[in-house]
C-alpha cells in the first residue's frame, strides 16, 4: 500500500499452472492483497479458478484475499469464500436480488465488503449502501471480457470515479474505491489522481509481459506517485 494505495494482483492473469510459484513471487515482491475473481461462467464467459484451487492457495500463503464474485449465485459463492477465510468479498449489484441480505452476511464474519457495478451501471444504486460496505469495485470494462484486447477502458472512467470519489467525502465515509479493467502504467496515475484508491492488476501492468515482476512493480509504484501528487 502507497498511501492508502492498495495494489491488489489479479491471479487470473499469472501462470495459472505454476499458481504457488506465482504467489511466492507476489510474496517476495512485498505484495500484501490478492484479488481473486470467482466467475460462474453464466455472468461472465469465463472461469479462471475454481473452489477447490481457492481453498488451496489459502493454505499455501497469508496474503489477503480479496475475492470479486462474478455470478448469478451470488449467496452460495459467498458462504463458501466465508468458509474458506477470505479478507474481503465483493459481489455485483447487477445480479442480487437481497443486497442487505449480503452484506450482513459477509460483516456478520468480520469480513470487508465490497459491491461492484459494471460500467453502464449508475452510482445512484449506491444511495442507501453505500454507508454500509468498505469498498466499490468500479468496472471499467465489461467484467470477463479481458482476454479480448479491443475491450478498451470505458470513456466515462474517469468521470465516474470522480463522481464516486465527490460522494464518498460528501458523506464523509470511508469507503475504497477500487477500479478494475486494463488498470495499465499508462492509465493509473490518472485513475489515482481522479480518487482510486485500490488497484486491480493484470496483463497490462503487474503482470505485463517482458519485464520481470519487480520491474513491473516499479512501474506501477511510480504511476502511483506521480497519480498522488498530482491530486
């Protein structure tokens, strides 16, 4: 974390054959927070990691994990990140049907929670939960869509994420605003400059092929400042 930046390394876009390695590289690279999407392959057309894999990645490290839930189930992917011991469980606003429900759910086992809304979806569906979750997952591209290289980041991130930001400290809350969606070197230091505040890592980023990890870390870091100081 970079003042109050939190950098959290999304382990689809890793080698998913050599998943421990991979973490232990994370690890040694002073990385805290894993971000782990749980996709159904119904919401999204996709389906990265299963339970199984989850519940062993949790024995093999004591990083946080930060679990994205992408499905139409969002109650039953839930009770089984509980009980494997998660640090922080997001689900979508677009599928559930019992928000409250959810939320209690997840605070009632000392676990953050978090609620992600999909590019097109407004903030004002954030009006009376928005006291209740410690994070908003802002997508900035369609969620399960990263593999095609022409999904670019929506035109209205940045306005959206400011729009967040201005209603976060309106109600003087303390709540993340987390982004996720081709977060690159050459868009985090805008999205941080505009009031992210945790960042979703893959291909075009941590995880960028032809640098090694530590460079790419210092990238990252670097975007980071330069965000920081131009606020």
């Amino acid at each position: 974390m970079v003042s109050r930046i939190t950098l959290s390394p999304s382990i689809m876009c890793a080698d998913l054959v050599n998943l421990e390695k991979e973490v232990k590289k994370l690890e040694d690279a002073g990385l805290d927070t894993l971000h782990i999407d749980v996709i159904d392959g119904s919401f999204s057309p996709s389906m990265p990691l299963g339970i199984e894999t989850i519940k062993r990645l949790r024995e093999v490290t004591d990083m946080n994990f930060d679990v994205h839930i992408m499905s139409v189930n969002n109650e039953y992917f839930i009770q089984e990140m509980l009980k494997i011991g998660v640090q922080s469980i997001t689900f979508h606003f677009e599928t559930s049907l019992h928000i409250d429900r959810y939320i209690q759910l997840i605070k009632q086992s000392d676990t953050k929670v978090g609620i992600a809304l999909n590019p097109a979806t407004s903030l004002n569906v954030l009006d009376y939960i928005l006291p209740q979750v410690d994070l908003v997952c802002l997508m900035l591209i369609n969620p399960g869509f990263a593999t095609n290289k022409n999904e670019k980041q929506v035109a209205y991130a940045l306005t959206k994420i400011n729009e967040l930001n201005q209603k976060i400290k309106g109600s003087n809350l303390n709540v993340d605003i987390q982004v996720d969606g081709r977060v690159s070197t050459d868009t985090i230091a805008n999205l941080v400059q505009a009031g992210a505040t945790n960042l979703v890592l893959g291909s075009t980023s941590l995880f960028k092929k032809g640098f090694t990890l530590e460079e790419n870390v210092k990238s990252v870091l670097s975007e980071v400042e330069k965000g920081i100081g131009s606020k």
